[in-house]
C-alpha cells in the first residue's frame, strides 16, 4: 500500500495583545511552506511484522526512514513468557486496568518469575 500526503504547514505565533483587557492576540500570517509525506507499507505474514517506508520532502530537501512492527496475539506473548519463565498473572486492556479483551486499546501484561523458572 502506497499513501501520498500533501501537508501544508503553518505556524502559528501569537502576539501579545495590543492594549486594554478585551485586546485579542491574533496571529501574524505567516507563509505556507508545502511538504510532502509517501509512506509506504508491507505486511510480511511468514514474520508476523509491518514494514514501513516513509519518505519526506519539504523545500527541496528529502529525507527518508523505515520502521518495522511486529504484531503478535495475547497467545503468542504469552507462550514468549512462558518459554523464557515467565508466567501471566494477569492481562490488563489499559493503563485503567479494565480487562483485556477483543478490541481493547492496548495490551498490558503482568508476568512473574514461574516457579519452574
């Protein structure tokens, strides 16, 4: 997959206000510096991981960076942990400590040293 972004940045300056207490500050208009962003992303399924290119231009200028995810299940930490002698205690969904469960925003694991370890 293949997404090109077109960015527009403009920064945003606040001046103090002029005089009295119902002066407003307004921003000065600032020149719009065009930018480009390609990202380009690979699932590889035999590895379980995303690879993601991106590629930045911006007044000439380009720069360029990959990065790799890896997607494992809750199964698939678990038996990580147990292979290096851990055991689960217990799987949050969040810093919250709701439960972990399908669609939950992420995946807190509590592990401790197994007993067999």
């Amino acid at each position: 997959m293949i997404q090109k972004i077109h960015c527009h940045e403009m920064p945003s300056i606040t001046t103090p206000p002029i005089s009295g207490p119902l002066a407003i500050a307004t921003p000065p208009t600032a020149p719009q510096i065009p930018s480009t962003q390609t990202v380009e992303h690979h699932y590889d399924a035999a590895a379980s991981r995303i690879d993601g290119h991106y590629r930045f231009e911006r007044e000439g200028r380009v720069e360029q960076r990959d990065q790799h995810s890896w997607a494992f299940t809750a199964g698939e930490i678990q038996r990580m942990l147990a292979a290096a002698g851990l055991r689960t205690v217990r799987l949050f969904g969040g810093a919250d400590r709701s439960p972990y469960a399908l669609g939950s925003p992420q995946l807190i694991v509590v592990a401790e040293r197994s007993a067999q370890g």
